[in-house]
C-alpha cells in the first residue's frame, strides 16, 4: 500500500512531529509510514484522512 | 511515562545485582563468565535504548507506546518464542556433548533467549511491518 501523507503533509505545513501529536502517535510511526514500512490500522488511516480533511482512499492507495 | 520510568528501574536492579556478584565472588572469573556478564550487560544496554524511546517520545508530547510498537512488541514476542524452542533444543543436545553444569546451561539459555529478543526486536523494529 502506497500513501501521500508526505505530499499533504507539506499542503498544510506540518512537520512529522505536528501530524504525530494531532493523531496521538509516535513520530517514528509517521516516518514509518511514509517510507511505507508500516500499513496503518484503519482507525489510524481515519485519523489522518481527518487531519488532511480528505478521504482515506485520497492518502492511502491499495497495489494489489 | 511510568512505563518508561519502570524500564529504567529494571535495568537499574539487573545492573546492580550482576555488580554485586561480581563484587562479591571470590572464585576466579572464567571466561564463560565474563562472556555472560558482557551478555548481561548488552541487554541492560537494549533495555535502556528502550526506556530512553519510550521516555523521549512522553517528553515530545507523543505516546509512550502507540500501534505500531505494540505491533512490533507482538511480532517480536511471538518469533523470540519460536526460535527460542530451538535454542532449547539445541541446548538440551549439547548438554550431553559439553560439560556445563546444570545452573550454568540454564543461564545460558535464559540469556540467549534475552538475546534473541533484543535481535527479533531490532530486525522487525527496522525493517518494518507490512500488510498484517
């Protein structure tokens, strides 16, 4: 699974750290996530969608 | 933060007692021992690494644990057990084949079965966990 985090990430100006604490992780899983080493639960997926204000498919893209 | 904190003791308590019997042993140190005290030593070392996360990401505002590394406790819990049944095994073979008494085979493999888990940890921790 391929993510734009970073892209949006960089639309609203957040650092890894900002993103991090408005979801209630740790950052390490922000960087994780977007080296894609790490699929995100769906509640977590949710939380990020919300932050960019866009759906979960806008961010996170299925590869079969 | 208190997790963190309980790390922190632990490794305290495991650090102080190996000091104590080092101290306090009046039989000459074989190397066998010192390579368990080196061991002993290496996963205080991890434990602290651990604690250190942990306590950095409380003082960032971040959760002390989140999703991923509970995922990555999970995963490394469940290969530390499974490869440490073959460490036993292997002990256990060996056991007849080389002359270590009893309290030193188990200490071996308490050890070992440390080091295996602080292995497990690192490889899932840095190589990711992907579609599970």
């Amino acid at each position: 699974m391929n993510n734009r985090i970073r892209e949006y990430r960089a639309r609203l100006d957040l650092t890894q750290d900002d993103l991090a604490r408005k979801v209630n992780v740790r950052r390490e899983t922000i960087v994780f996530l977007e080296k894609n080493k790490y699929n995100p639960s769906l509640k977590l997926a949710h939380d990020i969608a919300r932050v960019f204000g866009v759906t979960i498919e806008e961010i996170f893209i299925f590869v079969p | 933060m208190k997790r963190a904190y309980l790390v922190f003791i632990v490794a305290g308590l495991v650090l102080a007692a190996t000091v104590l019997w080092f101290l306090s042993s009046d039989t000459q140190f074989k190397p066998y021992d010192l390579v368990e005290i080196g061991i002993v030593l290496m996963v205080v070392g991890f434990a602290v690494y651990l604690g250190y996360k942990r306590f950095s990401s409380a003082k960032r505002g971040e959760p002390a644990e989140d999703e991923m590394s509970k995922k990555v406790m999970r995963k490394t819990a469940s290969w530390s057990y499974y490869i440490s049944l073959y460490l036993w095994l292997a002990i256990m073979y060996f056991s007849d084949r080389i002359k270590l008494e009893n309290h030193a085979l188990i200490g071996a493999g308490i050890l070992g079965m440390a080091v295996v888990f602080a292995i497990s940890w690192l490889v899932i921790n840095f190589g990711g966990i992907k579609n599970e």
